[in-house]
C-alpha cells in the first residue's frame, strides 16, 4: 500500500441549535475536556500533513481552543452558505494546490471515535483504492441520523438525511457516523456540484456519496461493531449520556489500577485525573481537571477537588477545594472549603466549617473549627483557636498574616492584617490582634469582664429568668 499523504478536516462551524446554549456545542465538557479536544486528539494521533479546523459560530473562541493544543492547525472560517458539504468544501480550497493525497473528514461533536478506529477507516480506504470510505454502524435507533442506501447488490448507493428521508428509507438502520476518508481529488471534482434541495436547504457532504456512485467510482462503508463510538452529541440528554458512558470507562480504569470505589454512579473522575493504588473514593466524589491523589489517601463522601493534589494517606471529607495542596496524612474537613492556594503541611489540618484562601499551613499545623484564614503563613505545629478570622481586606488591598512555629491563639480571635504573630506566642479568647504579638508573648485585646449584681431582677421583673434567678439566690442562701 502507497504511502499517501494526509489530511484531516474537523467540521466545527456548526450552531449546535439542539444544544440551545449560549456556549457552542463543541465547546460543551465531557469529563472536563471539550468535544472538540476529545476529537483532536484521535484525530492528531494520525500524524497529518495538514489538519484544518473548518469554524463559524463562536469562531473565536472555539478557534482559541483548536490552537491551544493544536497550533500547527489551519483556521478556515466558513461563509454564509450553510451544510457541511460547504464547510468540507472551503477546507479543500484552503489546501495546497498540490495536495493530492487522502482528506479524512471528522465532525467536531463526535467524542468518542479513537485513534484506531480512523486508522482501521483510513486503510480499509486505501486497500480498496475507494474514493470515499465512510464509517457507518448499525443502531437499534436511527432516528436523527443520516442512513446509508444500500443497492440490491448490497453495495454503498447513497446517503439520505433523516429529514429527507421517506418511511422506507427511515427503517434503514445502519447509519453515516459523519467520518469520512475521501480522496482530494473526489471532494475538487464533487464538492462544487453539491446543491441545497433538500429539507435543510444545506449543502450536505453526504450527497458526495450519491455523486460518486453515479459516476461509478468506488465508495465503501465500514461498519464498526462498538457502535456507541459513532454516537454524535447534538443535545444535553445526549451530552449527559455520554458523560455517564465515558465516566463509567474512567472509574472502571482506576478499579483496575487499585483504587477503591465504593460507589461508581456517584465518583466522577475526569479524564487528566491521576490516582494511586489504594486511594479510597467515597460516594459523592467529584475529581476534576488535573487533581492527584497519593496512595491510601481516603477521599469523599461528598466531595469536589479540582486541580488538587492529595497527599499520602491524607483524609478529606465533604470537602470543596480547587488549586490547593493537602500534605500526606493531613485531615479535611467535614465541611471545609479550600480555595486557590491553599496549602496545608503533612499532617496538618483544615477542619469543620473551615474556609481558606492562598494560605500556607505548616507540618502538623491545625484550623480545626469555625474560621476563615486568607492570605496567611502558618509555620508548624501551631494551634488557631476555634472561630478566627483573618481580616485581610481593608475594602482596597489584601494584606497578609504571618503566625510563626508552635503558636497557640485563643478562641474567637480576629487577626487584622497587616500583623504577625510570633514563634511560641499565645493570644486569649477573643482577642482583636491589631499589633504584632512578639515570640512567647501572650496578647489580650478584651477590656476585663464587669458583672453588673441583681441587674436582672431591678430590669426584666417577673421574667422566668428573673424567677430562675431567685431560686438560685435561696438555694445559695
Ligand atoms: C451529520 C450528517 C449525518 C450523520 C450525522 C452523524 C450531514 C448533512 N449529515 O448530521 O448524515 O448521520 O452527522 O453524527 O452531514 N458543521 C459545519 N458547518 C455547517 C454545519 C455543520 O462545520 O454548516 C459541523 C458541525 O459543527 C458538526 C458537524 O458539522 O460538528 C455535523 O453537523 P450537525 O449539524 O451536527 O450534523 P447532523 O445533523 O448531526
Ligand atoms: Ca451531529
């Protein structure tokens, strides 16, 4: 088999209509990479000569996303006339003339086709010599889908949309997945004899097949037996199953890897996720964008982590975080919310109802209850009281608080930033620290404690407090 060159066109100009989004379609996530990303990769596994982005609606930021992890791609911007046979149509022109090899055709909203299934697509077509080779499947359900027309001879005759399609038409079952190889010089001689009669008034790619059949050239389908790799994305109940399917995939992959998870239909795992052996996920766990979690860390239940590392054997329950670090053996939560920046030592602790931002607490350094630490240096082994707030913003600027080694800071304390508190110092309940509190001293902001004798009696007569308070008087008596 000659070596022939390459092309691929990635149809994505679409306005994903089903969709009914403000965001276009194939920008919609599936396990927190776009369709289109999930399309590029198998489609840039092929090692083209020339891959080329066919973009429209949005094009601006569906353009900022086909280059951020394909550079080298060529942008073509298509024109007010509608269908995907125009969008094939403008990428062909915008090859090199001298181009005469293959041009693979994907569409944009198709996720789930792999590197080997176009490799297997794009051999098949070169083996036969065909003009076009498409990738079809045989469905339960059509409904939606282009079909392929197959002559009495069992041969490719033509594609015909749903929307066109008549009742005898609409039994056929196999369906045209929209991945296609043609040959270049089938798409220059066809493309441009392509016209809009039909239900869509669009050009259709699809007619291309009818046009090379008639001219008695070779067109082939291949039918794939994992047929749900065709399934395309056009709305959000299809968005979600897929979603549903590709998780079910992940969590399997980390079952097998070791990782423990209780419930699979409640841990979704994106796909840059990386997990150790003996991680535990409990129910209720969402891992996002490129968290990692260290062996036997035990995560969950109810719990998100975006772009958070985990360390070894750490425990984090109901837990929110993005962009933070949690040391080896350190505990979380329940209920804390760990914002960008926070960093937490080995064994270490944010606890309950416990809120952090660009924080950096020390090795064994705990904030078990109740409080709010931003912009702040912890070294290691302190205590922070239950309820404390870092008052970090003076309405213009954050300002940062610095508490050093082997602190112990009283309950209910408010930390007044700019302020630093020093190694080994401690500060009473409630304190207000507006000043820097040197190493070992104990700082007191509180004015002493005043008890105004029989004040309840003289003011709230009658009450059941002021009875409380007389019964207590006799018994003292
Ligand atoms: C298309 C096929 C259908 C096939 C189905 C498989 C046609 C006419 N029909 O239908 O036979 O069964 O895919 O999923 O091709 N796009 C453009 N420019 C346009 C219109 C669409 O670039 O003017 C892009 C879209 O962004 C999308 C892809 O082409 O990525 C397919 O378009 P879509 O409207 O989803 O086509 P279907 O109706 O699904
Ligand atoms: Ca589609």
């Amino acid at each position: 088999m000659s070596k022939r060159s390459l092309a691929v066109v990635v149809l994505a100009a679409g306005q994903g209509t089903r969709m009914k989004s403000s965001t276009p379609k194939v920008l919609h996530r599936l396990a927190g990479m776009p369709l289109i990303q999930h399309v590029l990769e198998s489609a840039g596994a092929l090692n083209p000569e020339h891959l080329v982005a066919v973009v429209r609606h949005e094009r601006d930021v569906v353009v900022a996303s086909v280059l951020d992890t394909s550079p080298a791609a060529l942008i073509v911007d298509q024109d007010d006339v509608p269908g995907t046979g125009r969008a094939v149509e403008q990428a062909v022109e915008a090859l090199p003339a001298e181009f005469d090899g293959d041009v693979v055709v994907v569409s944009a909203d198709v996720p789930f086709l792999d590197h080997a299934t176009l490799e297997a697509l794009l051999d098949q077509h070169r083996e036969a010599s065909a003009s076009a080779t498409l990738l079809s499947a045989v469905l339960p359900d059509a409904t939606g889908y282009g079909r392929v027309v197959r002559r009495a001879s069992g041969d490719v005759d033509r594609i015909v949309e749903h929307k066109d399609a008549t009742a005898d038409e609409r039994d056929v079952r196999e369906i045209n997945s929209g991945t296609y190889v043609f040959t270049v010089s089938a798409l220059r001689t066809h493309l441009p004899r392509i016209g809009s009669a039909n239900a869509q008034n669009e050009k259709y790619v699809t007619d291309m097949v009818g046009l090379l059949t008639a001219a008695g050239e070779i067109v082939a389908a291949r039918a794939v037996d994992e047929t749900w790799r065709l399934e395309g994305i056009n709305d959000r109940v299809q968005l979600a199953a897929a979603a549903r399917r590709l998780n079910d995939r992940i969590v399997e992959h980390w079952q097998r890897e070791g990782v423990s998870i209780v419930d699979p239909q409640t841990t979704w795992i994106d796909r840059d996720v990386s997990l150790s052996p003996d991680v535990e996920l409990l129910p209720g766990t969402q891992l996002r964008g490129a968290t990692y979690i260290a062996a036997g860390a035990v995560v969950g239940p109810d719990t998100t982590l975006v772009d958070t590392e985990v360390g070894e054997g750490a425990i984090v329950k109901r837990t929110d975080a993005t962009l933070a670090v949690i040391g080896a053996r350190a505990s979380v939560g329940p209920f804390a919310y760990l914002r960008p920046g926070s960093v937490l030592g080995a064994g270490g602790k944010i606890g309950t109802f416990v809120e952090t931002k660009n924080v950096e607490i020390g090795e064994g350094s705990k904030v078990p209850h109740l409080s709010y630490i931003g912009d702040t240096e912890v070294g290691r082994d302190s205590n922070i009281g239950a309820g404390t707030i870092t008052a970090n913003y003076d309405g213009v600027n954050k300002h940062r608080t610095q508490v050093g080694s082997h602190v112990r800071t009283g309950s209910h304390n408010v930390f007044v930033a700019p302020v630093r508190i020093g190694d080994g110092a401690y500060s009473g309940a409630g304190t207000v620290v507006r000043k820097d509190v040197p190493a070992g001293a104990l700082a007191l902001s509180i004015a002493p404690q005043r008890n105004a004798s029989g004040w309840v009696e003289a003011n709230r007569p009658g009450s059941a407090a002021a009875e409380a308070a007389a019964r207590a008087e006799r018994t003292t008596d």
